[in-house]
C-alpha cells in the first residue's frame, strides 16, 4: 500500500494561512491520492464514491466495543475476507476458487458446490442408477460433515431416497426403475 506525505501541524492556528503554503498543498495532495486509493478521486465524474475496498493482511482481536469488523487474513496462503462482530469467530466471507474444500466460487454446472459465509456448502450433481441404485461419491469430500442428502429422479414419477450411510465422501440413493438418471443435492460443512 502506498505512502502519504501530510502534516498534521497545518494549518497552525496562530499562522495565517499563506505562512506555509507549500504544506497546505501537500496536505491536499495526499488527501486526493489516498482517497484515489479505494475511491474515485474528487477530479472525476462521481468523485469521492467507492471504486474499491482494500483491506490489511491481519486478525483483528477483540473485536472492540459493538463494532464489526472486515479485515483480510491469509489462509492456505491466499488472502480472504473476513467478518467479525464482537465476541464472536470470524465468518469468512471470501473463498479461493481453487480451495474447494471451503467451495470456492460457485460453479453453476450441472455438477457443482458453493458456499455461505459460516460454513456451510452445498453440493449438486447428477447420478445414472444401474440396478436400481446410485451411488453419489463427491469430487471433493465436505471437511467435516454431510448434513443432509436429497434425490429426485429425472423422470418425476419415481422416488429417489438416499438410504444407507451418508458421509463426508457421499451416499448412495435407491431408486423404483433400474436405470434412472438421479439429480442429488447435499449440504454439510
């Protein structure tokens, strides 16, 4: 992040203020550029609204007072976002599209998983039944838990039920015809 060159003494209130001039355009100078870092500088149209947000590569703990907090930490070395209120854990808000074990970026394919902030991620996808069952196994596994496990055959009049163990690495559904082609929807974190 860039530096800036301001001094606080200027405008002395016992000096006029042509007493020190070349101070005062410093001042205003390194106003307009360190609002030109996250915002659009006050010499352009919409000037001064928000063109960005830049946030520091640090925790910040405590939390003071009733305030929240937005600041950036590195994880599995990229940098995320996160969001903080007093007394509570931070809730990432951010995720790396090449982490998926926190769901990176949605990816709205027919397979697929995202993320909230808090940690909860669903996944999606489709199966083909052989024998009257399918078995679901995820491209990457939920780091903790599967929560919850839904199926619903293709062709609407049959049921698709997951059944059996649901895990962290998928579940296996069954389903009333042999060959059916199985949409399934999972949530864990």
């Amino acid at each position: 992040m860039p530096t800036f060159s301001y001094s606080d003494q200027v405008p002395v209130a016992s000096a006029p203020p042509n007493s020190s001039p070349g101070a005062f355009v410093t001042n205003f100078t390194s106003i307009d550029d360190l609002i030109g870092v996250d915002h659009i500088s006050f010499n352009e149209a919409s000037g001064g609204t928000h063109n960005q947000s830049t946030y520091q590569d640090k925790a910040v703990t405590p939390v003071p007072g009733n305030q929240v907090i937005v600041n950036a930490k590195t994880t599995s070395a990229k940098c995320e976002l996160f969001m903080q209120r007093n007394g509570e854990s931070a809730i990432q808000l951010s995720a790396d599209a090449g982490n998926p074990s926190i769901g990176g970026y949605p990816n709205l394919n027919t397979q697929g998983q995202t993320f909230l902030p808090g940690g909860i991620i669903y996944k999606w996808g489709y199966v083909q039944a052989v024998s009257y069952v399918a078995t679901v196994n995820f491209t990457t596994a939920f780091p903790n838990q599967c929560l919850s496990a839904t199926a619903t055959p293709v062709d609407g009049a049959s049921r698709g039920i997951a059944e059996g163990t649901i895990s962290r690495l998928g579940f296996i559904i069954s389903t009333e015809k042999p060959a059916n082609l199985v949409l399934w929807m999972a949530i864990g974190n």
